[in-house]
C-alpha cells in the first residue's frame, strides 16, 4: 500500500539543497493514485528536461521512490517505470 504524505515529501530536502548548493532544483509534480502510487512519469518532465538543457534549473529531484508503483511490487509495473 502506498501512502503519499507531506510527511513524507520531498520539498524540505529540496529546500535545503538549494540553499546548500546555491541551485534551483525542479521537483515534477507527477499524479500519485492513492495506495497505488505514481503509474507514470507524464510529458511535463520534458519541460523539466528543457530547462535543465537551458541551465535554468540545477537539477531534477524526483518524488520520493516510495511512491512508484513498481518500486516493492517489482515485475511488469517495475519496468515500465525503469529506463
């Protein structure tokens, strides 16, 4: 069962980075399905893509890895979200 929470986000961690580093960092905000998790990783990272090619941002900080299906489940699910 995923459970996506604040509490378990990943913009303090980013924040943080970004004042330690000196960076802007994107974090995509991708759909998570509540107790499946992130299915997919949809178009709007290839903005995030373009904006790291143009050095407008650092860097790309995914979500927490928890929240993929696929992550635990591992087969099919896992794959289709592997590169």
């Amino acid at each position: 069962h995923i459970h996506a929470s604040p509490e378990t986000d990943v913009e303090p961690v980013v924040a943080y980075l970004e004042r330690k580093l000196h960076i802007k960092l994107h974090v995509p905000q991708l759909t998570c399905t509540e107790g499946v998790g992130i299915v997919d990783i949809d178009t709007s990272i290839n903005r995030a893509l373009r904006e790291l090619k143009a050095h407008k941002v650092g860097g790309i900080y995914l979500p927490n890895t928890r929240w993929f299906a696929g992550e635990e489940a591992g087969g099919a699910t896992a794959k289709r979200l592997a590169c």
